[in-house]
C-alpha cells in the first residue's frame, strides 16, 4: 500500500512537472520578443558573439553583430583555426591597435569554420547587405581530410534544423555544397533535432526576453564590445621569433614535431573550390563586401620534410588564387609569406610574426580601399 | 487536517511551477569548442 502510494504521488508529481512546463511553453508564445536598447552605451561595436547564437541562429545576438559593425563602419573578420585568439596577438589584433585605421575589427573563428558555415547567415540575415568581411582562406583546407565536405565540423557550427530554415528560397548551388556537409541523418533524429530547435527558442522567450526585459544590464553583460579591453590584449612584439624558441631549420616553433601529424595535399579534390566560388557569388548575391586573405602554407617545411609534395601544396594554393581571379573577387595576397622565416608556428597555423606580417598586407589594402 | 493536506498539495503545485520557470529562465553559458578535430 505504501508502494502504490509512494507511485501515485510520484506519478502525480510527473503530471503537474508536464503541466507546468507545457503552461510556461503557451505563455511563451505571449512574450514580447527584447530588442537590443537604442542609446548611446549601445552604439558601439561588438566585439564577437558566440559561436552556439550564430549556430542557433540567435537573431538578438547575430543582429547585434552585424548592425554594430556597419554602424561603426569596421570589419568583420572571418577565418579558421589560425584566426583564433594567439597568446601574443593575431593579425586584426595588430590591426585594432593601429591607430591610423580609424576602424574596428570584429572577429568570427574556429577550427573547420569554412565558408559554407556562413551560407545560413549570409542567405537569412538582411543585415549582411554592405557589411564589409576579411575572409582568411587557409591553403591547409587543401590538404588530408579538409580537402572534402566535413560532417563533423558543419555539424559543430550549423544545426541542419536552421540550415533548412534559412534554405529559402533554394539556392542551388548553396545547397549542393550544404547538401555535402549534412550529416546523413534519420527521420528520427531529423524529427528529433527540429524540436529541439523549436523548443530551445521557446525557451529563449524566457532564458532571454522575458529575463533581460526585467533587467537590461543582465544582456549587456553577455555581450563581449570592442573596447579598451580587447585592446590591452595587444601584441608586444612584432620581431622574427627567437631562435632558441624557434626552429628555422624547419620553420615551426621549436616545441613541434613535423611528424606528429600530416598534411597532405589533395589538389585532385574540387571540393573547397566549389565552396569557394558558391561563397564569392552568394555574396554578391547578397550585397556583402568581401575581401578574401589568400593565406600563405609552410613551403619551407615542405621543401624539408615532404619534398615530393612541394607541388602539390602550390597547386592547392594557385587553384585558390585562380578561383579568385575568375570570380573577380577582392583579394589581399599573402602566399609570398610561405617561404618566408619565422612565419609559421606549425604546418598551417602563423606566429604571432606571421600575424604581423599578414596584418601589413591588410593594413595596406584597407588605407587604400579608404582613401581611394 | 483536510484544510492541512489541501493547502500542502497547492504549496506543491506552486513550488513545481515555479521550478520550471526557473529553469526555463536560466541562460546556458559556455560556448562551442573550435578545437580541431583530428586530421
């Protein structure tokens, strides 16, 4: 009896848990959306968001981001894992501290974050429309496993619930290249991950509307603005590394082994070309200002370690420049820094040297696109 | 004893609804990881 009792009330409890989550979720449906406020603490530009708001496709956030950036007439900077944060600062680092660019530059990246995880936003979101991007392209896309569609990594950065959303109206060639990115998934699991994405955005009405709506500030302190404190991370040195922590022989820090991974090209692979030129027409399409970084690979590792695929590297690297050109793309030209010392940390990620002298190139470009 | 019971089962309900709303409220923090997977 005690049992039957204890079950009941457990059981009880469990109806009133439904109850209860399934009232919040209708009087979701009746919260206002929370729009950013408009006041001059909020005019300035954000610095990044997160990548699970743009995997969400989080308009609160992505909005914020792109009308920040265009507002303050800066860049955004897209790119893969050699954009990430360096201990001694990456390119637009050097380029946020410069004073003469009289311009931020906001920062999107992460390892596998290739043009295609952009498509959802770029096809969905208005507020792309002159909203000027620097692109890192980095020739390692071109070699090993990169060189093909990756499920693991579109998956990590796009949900296909939101990709499918965001897919209209089909454009084809967009399509075909998310098409090769999509994880084979099964009607279950399809099922599955759209009610996730809907029921998170119900939530939303309350994790994010109904919360910041009672408290402004608590938004602000999710927000991450391009200030003094982004730049008090500045580079402290732009000189070639030491060559007691530096292996010039092999042109990599001297803590990395050549051996502990490979990276080989596959110029016989279309795959990152076809991407490459869905991204450059889309973005025509769509009215986004795009500059493309042709970024430079390790020529003098190559030549050293892996010889008989020198050719093959620079293959990778000219068919990216020639899609470029064909495209008639915008483009700042790094690959001239492949050979050069104490550019690279390992096979495909630069030092903070090879930051800075990535960061000359745009530096260069962007004085010219404003004075002209 | 009946007005005890009744008023312990509403204190109950009203403690579940809140709980949910609660965590309903509450923001996930944290973000992807953009490390690399392997080669």
């Amino acid at each position: 009896m005690k049992e039957v009792y204890r079950l009941r009330f457990l059981a009880r409890i469990g109806v009133v848990v439904m109850v209860a989550v399934a009232f919040w979720l209708v009087v979701a449906l009746f919260i206002p959306t929370f729009h950013a406020p408009q006041c001059p603490e909020w005019d300035g530009q954000l610095y990044t968001i997160r990548h699970q708001d743009l995997r969400d496709n989080n308009p609160l956030y992505t909005n914020l981001l792109l009308t920040s950036v265009k507002r303050n007439d800066g860049w955004l900077v897209l790119g893969t894992s050699e954009t990430n944060a360096r201990p001694n600062g990456n390119y637009y680092d050097f380029l946020n501290t410069d004073t003469a660019l009289r311009c931020g530059f906001s920062v999107i990246a992460g390892a596998g974050r290739t043009a295609c995880t952009y498509f959802p936003l770029i096809q969905s979101n208005e507020n792309v429309r002159g909203l000027k991007v620097l692109f890192f392209l980095n020739p390692s896309y071109g070699c090993g496993k990169l060189a093909y569609s990756n499920e693991d990594y579109f998956s990590r950065y796009v949900s296909s619930a939101i990709y499918r959303e965001a897919n209209r109206p089909v454009n084809e060639d967009v399509d075909r290249i998310l098409q090769a990115n999509l994880p084979k998934l099964n009607c279950g699991v399809r099922v599955g991950e759209w009610l996730a994405c809907h029921t998170d955005r119900l939530r939303r009405k309350y994790s994010q509307d109904l919360s910041f709506s009672l408290d402004p500030s608590k938004f602000g302190e999710t927000l991450t603005w391009f200030d003094s404190a982004m730049i008090s991370r500045l580079p402290d040195s732009c000189a070639r590394p030491d060559s007691s922590r530096y292996n010039y022989a092999l042109n990599v820090g001297a803590s990395f082994d050549v051996h502990s991974y490979t990276l080989w090209p596959h110029p016989e692979s279309s795959y990152r070309a076809d991407e490459l030129r869905t991204m450059i027409r889309l973005c025509k399409v769509r009215g986004v200002d795009i500059v493309f970084i042709a970024g430079p690979y390790n020529e003098i590792a190559y030549r050293k370690v892996y010889p008989q695929d020198l050719p093959d590297i620079q293959q990778v690297s000219a068919e990216m420049l020639k899609v470029l050109d064909e495209e008639g793309a915008a483009y700042i030209d790094c690959t001239d820094l492949s050979a050069e010392p104490g550019v690279f940390a390992d096979w495909q990620h630069h030092t903070s040297y090879g930051a800075y002298r990535i960061y000359q190139k745009i530096r260069d470009y962007v004085l010219e696109k404003e004075n002209r | 004893m009946f007005w005890k019971r009744k008023i312990v089962k509403v204190l109950v309900v009203v403690a579940v609804f809140a709980l949910v709303l609660l965590l309903l409220m509450h923001r996930v923090e944290g973000d992807i990881s953009c490390l690399y997977t392997t080669f």
